[in-house]
C-alpha cells in the first residue's frame, strides 16, 4: 500500500481519549454513557497506580477511540 495512501486514511478522523479506573464494569459502563460502539474503539492501555501519591492513583484504563 502506498505511503499516501496509508496517510489520507489516517488523517479521516480524529480520536478521543479518557481515563476510567481499570475495572469491566467501569469500561463498559463509560463506553456506553459516551455512545462509543466497540468498532470504534482504538486502543485500551492499563496505567500502573502510584502507590506514593496523594488522591485515587490505583492502576487505571486510558482509552483512545475515534470520534464521530
């Protein structure tokens, strides 16, 4: 595939991102108050907690999806 190519497709659209504690029911619960369907989905990366900080620092999901 052409390199041209590959960047008109990726400049089609944008992308969203939020953190969720790392937990399914938080996931799919914030996937479906924002209206994203699983095909739109990016990426889920887990973010290790900071046992050393102050506030809710425990392991966390942040989610990137391609907005509409």
């Amino acid at each position: 595939m052409p390199h041209d190519t590959l960047r008109s497709n990726s400049a089609a659209f944008r992308v969203g991102d939020f953190t969720i504690p790392a937990n399914v029911e938080a996931l799919n619960g914030a996937l479906a108050e924002k209206g994203i369907a699983s095909e739109r989905i990016v990426a889920v990366h887990l973010l290790a907690g900071a046992h050393m900080a102050f506030g809710d620092n425990g392991p966390r999901y942040h989610v990137l999806y391609r907005e509409a």
